[in-house]
C-alpha cells in the first residue's frame, strides 16, 4: 500500500494561467475524491468518482474546473484562467467503499499571484 | 444536508496534560463519525471512526472519542499528551449508505502542546 499520490506538491502560477493536478488513488479504491482546503477551514468537497464515473459534483466547482478519471484508476483536476482565489491546497482521496474511510494525499498546494 | 462545529478553534495545553476537543454534529439521517489529523503541510490521517456498536472508539496514538447520540456529539479525547501531537485536529461525518460528498468537515481545532 503506497497510500494516495499527489502531484505536484507546490504549484505557483500567474493569474489567467491553466494549472493541471494529478492524483493517484490506492489501488484496489474504486470511490476518488477531490476536496479543496483555504487557510483555517477544513476540507470541502469538491468532486466524486465512482470508477471512471463522476457522480457529484459541489457548487463550488465552477465552469473552470474540471476533473476526469479516464480509466478509474488516477484522476485529474484541471483549473482554467486562474484566479487569486483559487489558491489553496487540492486534497485528493480515495476510499474503498460505503463504510471505508477516505484515505488522503498529502495535497498539492496551489499559490495563484 | 450534515454539518460539524468544532468549537474551539485553539486548544492550547501543557504536554503530559489531558486534553479534550469537542465536537458538534447535525444530521436528518444516521451518521458515521470520523476524527483526522493534520500535520503542517501534509494530508489528513485517520484517527479514529464511529460506525456501530461501542460507543466509546480507540484510536491510533492514544486518543480516543465517546459517540453521544442525545448530544449529538463526538469529542476526542488523550489522557496525557506529547509535543508531538501538536497539529490540526478535524471531526468529519458521513451519511450511513454512502452519500456521493463522502466526508463533512469542521473547521478543524488547532492542539497547540506548551513544554
């Protein structure tokens, strides 16, 4: 078990720019999750996939972001024209089913200037 | 729709001392309770989880939590703390069956360790 990957830990970029973050889940996981975090708040949802189907998505994932899951096994998260207020840190999960808990990467953090 | 109060966002406490840190939750439907922590820049770890059964839950690096269903709540507990449990403490809830957003967080409580 080499727990949940993420990649890139740190991306800094300038406002308007795409950025693309990468996750790989455990590997026997089928459920992958995409949770954003800002400074002094916890986590919030984002995304879900079951497999290669995206199920829910929140109302905070604007028309600039994206998420896939081609083959059900890694994910991307895309965000088009950033915008200051999309710096954060990107919280990938993964979780084995109904009673399993979420198993999380350690985070890509995203500075937008 | 669940939520979650953490009710202090600070918890400062002398190492070796006790500590408790509270949780709130609301929910129309059963809930499983989580705790996670989080260490400066780096994900979330599991804690400990409530799902059935005891109400009292052991987890890992001698904390533990009492699920009360009358006060709907889960507060994590340590008998005698260490300076390094110092980081950022979340209770999350999901909804029984699976619900498609996985886990509510609080707002997370900062264990801050004093030698």
């Amino acid at each position: 078990d080499t727990g949940v990957s993420q990649n890139p830990r740190h991306k800094i970029t300038k406002r308007g720019q795409n950025v693309t973050f990468r996750c790989d889940p455990i590997s026997e996981h089928n459920r992958l999750y995409w949770y954003r975090q800002t400074l002094g708040q916890g986590p919030e949802f984002l995304t879900y996939f079951q497999n290669e189907a995206q199920l829910e998505k929140s109302r905070l994932l604007s028309d600039r972001f994206s998420a896939e899951r081609p083959k059900g096994s890694f994910s991307t998260l895309e965000i088009q024209r950033t915008e200051q207020g999309d710096s954060a840190m990107y919280l990938c999960a993964s979780s084995g089913g109904n009673n399993s808990p979420l198993h999380f990467g350690n985070g890509t953090r995203l500075t937008v200037t | 729709a669940q939520s979650v109060t953490q009710l202090d966002s600070q918890v400062p406490v002398f190492e070796e001392a006790p500590v408790e840190l509270r949780c709130n939750y609301s929910s129309s439907v059963s809930v499983y309770l989580f705790w996670y922590v989080q260490y400066p820049n780096q994900g979330l770890q599991l804690l400990l989880k409530y799902l059935s059964g005891s109400t009292l839950v052991k987890g890992i690096n001698g904390f533990e939590a009492e699920f009360n269903k009358s006060q709907t709540s889960f507060h994590l507990r340590k008998p005698s703390v260490h300076i390094s449990d110092t980081a950022e403490y979340f209770c999350a809830v999901s909804v029984k069956g699976g619900g498609a957003d996985g886990l509510t967080f609080g707002k997370g409580t900062h264990l801050i360790i004093q030698p």
